[in-house]
C-alpha cells in the first residue's frame, strides 16, 4: 500500500514493538511502499516485555512505543488491538490477548468467546486497533481504526491469528482466518490505522514544507 499524496516519505527506519510475527507480517505489507522500513525488535538486538497497564488500546500502543524508543534510540511503532462484542459490554477489549488466562493462547480466548456468547443472537463485534508512532525527540502521532463484523461459533480458516478464525465479514462471506492477506488488510482495523497515521504523516510533513 503505498502512502496518499504525490510526495513521498523519506526512508525512515522503525522498531515495530511487537514480537507477534501475524501482526509484523500485516503491518510490513500495510506500509509498504510508505518510505517506513519496519524491523522487529530482535532484528536491532532488543527484547522488551511491556507491562500493558493501559485503561485504552491508545494508551497501551503508547507505552510500547515509549518504552522501545528508550530502548533503541530509533522511532518506534506500536499498536494495542483487540476484539469487543457489543452484547458483553465490549468484551474482551484490551484483555483480548489473554481473555482465557495467562499464557496467552488464541485457541483458548476464541473458545471462552464463544461459549459466552452460546445462545446469544446478537453476536456483533468489532476490532479495535490504535496505532502510536513515537520519535526519540518525543513527537508522538497516533491514530485508531475500526472494523464491523460478527461472531461466528466455530473456528474457521488457518489464516491470520488471534480471533481471526471466529471473526466473520459479511462482504467477504468468509472469517478473516479464511481471507488473504491483502483481502483481511483492505479491510481491517490494522488497515485502517495504518492509512490513517501515514495520512497524518504525510499532512504534517506537507505542513512543514
């Protein structure tokens, strides 16, 4: 995907803080074209665990950035992102990743899903996901994307990770776990960030020109 706009950004190099290699395979494809190289924490030699202390996905994406650019001394990219099913309240929401406990398993937190939402006929969902790009001189641009969907009562597809597999697209007619890689991004909430910082990238490099 490359970035709106007929100017280009220049090459910078940047720390994704995350060691999921899905969401570093999604966010590498988002941004390509960009003039963002994305590298992984242990591709520059740092191995963090972030304490996820956050109230919001937008505070916990700041304190994975924050602490890896103290880190590593370059720009560092996070996102916090998770499921919320409107009938729960907005569960699982920033437990998602450890909705059925620690450590941390999609298989378990899909099925604990599921068996609360057993019987229930409302099963709209949606993905969450806030993007933080933080900078060592502290300059901080954020941005959040949203995706619709609906629950479904069984895994399907080996594609993607967390609850991709019970995360189902109407327009696709299929679970993200069953879509491609580029068909889940198009519509994603990971993909909706992603377009949204770079058009924040893009405005504010435009603005001080």
């Amino acid at each position: 995907m490359s970035a709106p706009g007929d100017r280009e950004l220049e090459t910078l190099r940047v720390v994704l803080a995350t060691t999921n290699r899905g969401k570093l395979a999604d966010f590498r494809l988002l941004f390509q074209g960009s003039g963002i190289d994305l590298v992984s924490p242990a591709d520059v030699g740092v191995t963090l665990d972030v304490e996820e202390t956050g109230e919001t996905f937008l505070e916990n994406a700041l304190l994975k950035a924050r602490a890896h650019v103290a880190a590593t001394g370059l720009p560092a990219l996070a996102d916090d992102s998770g499921l919320v099913a409107h009938v729960l309240g907005d569960e699982p929401g920033v437990r998602s990743a450890r909705y059925a406990g620690e450590p941390s398993d999609d298989h378990a937190n899909n099925r604990v899903l599921i068996e609360k939402l057993r019987d229930v006929a409302d099963r709209r969902a949606s993905f969450i996901c806030a993007l933080a790009l933080v900078l060592p001189d502290g300059h901080e641009i954020t941005a959040e994307g949203r995706c619709d969907g609906r629950i479904i009562d069984e895994e399907r597809g080996a594609n993607g990770f967390g609850y991709d597999s019970i995360f189902f697209r109407d327009d696709l007619g299929c679970t993200f776990g069953e879509a491609t890689r580029e068909e889940k991004n198009a519509r994603s909430h990971r993909g909706s960030a992603a377009r949204a910082l770079l058009e924040h990238l893009r405005q504010e490099r435009i603005a001080g020109c």
